[in-house]
C-alpha cells in the first residue's frame, strides 16, 4: 500500500509542478491535442524516427486529419516544430524538434525529477 501511495504522490506532485510551469510567460503553452502530439512526435524522435507531416498526422488516428493538420501547424507557429524538406523530394516534409521543444521537455523532465525527491 506504501508503494501505491508513494507512487500516486508523485505522480500529483509532478502534475503540480507542470502547472505551475503552465503560468510561466517563457514555457510554451499548448492545448490538450498540441501536447499530446508534440508527446507522440518527441517518442519517435527518441528513436530516431523521421517524422513526415503525414506520418504524425496518421499517429493520433482517432482525430481527423485536418484538426491534427491544423496542430502542426499551430505549433509551427509558436516555435515548438520546425519544418524540413526531404533532399530527394520536395513533397515530403519532416517534422523536426526546435530549441523551444528541447527547452519544453527539459523543464519537464526537471518536474520528473524534483517530484521523485
């Protein structure tokens, strides 16, 4: 039971930290869909995976095309994408991480860890 409780805290002090990282003007402020997307684009990332526009469209299948569109190009916008053309065709678009999108996830990460104290 120690082990559940202990767990769960954590888990509610970490939720306490993002928030309070949420009313920061320099951390990036998205929606529900945009993090979950840049949470999705961030684990292919980590293996190395290049991302096409249309991959990460197909990556959140329960939403349709033209929102998760949309959210790519949002976060285009607020600096948490970048956008590269494939060298050998032009119609194809890899999404790629920015400084702010190393900067978002290291100050989760910094919540990960002060909430395990």
């Amino acid at each position: 039971m120690t082990k559940v409780v202990k767990a769960s805290s954590t888990y509610l002090k970490f939720i306490n930290l993002v928030n309070s990282l949420k009313d920061l003007p320099t951390f990036p402020q998205m929606d529900a869909l945009e993090t979950r997307l840049i949470h999705v684009l961030a684990s292919a990332w980590q293996q190395e995976t290049k991302v096409s526009i249309l991959d990460a469209i197909n990556m959140i299948p329960d939403i349709s095309y033209s929102t998760v569109h949309g959210r790519i190009k949002d976060l285009k916008d607020k600096g948490m994408i970048g956008v590269e053309i494939d060298a050998h065709d032009k119609r194809i678009k890899y999404i790629i991480p920015t400084k702010k999108t190393n900067y978002y996830f290291e100050k989760m990460g910094e919540c990960l860890i002060k909430a395990q104290r």
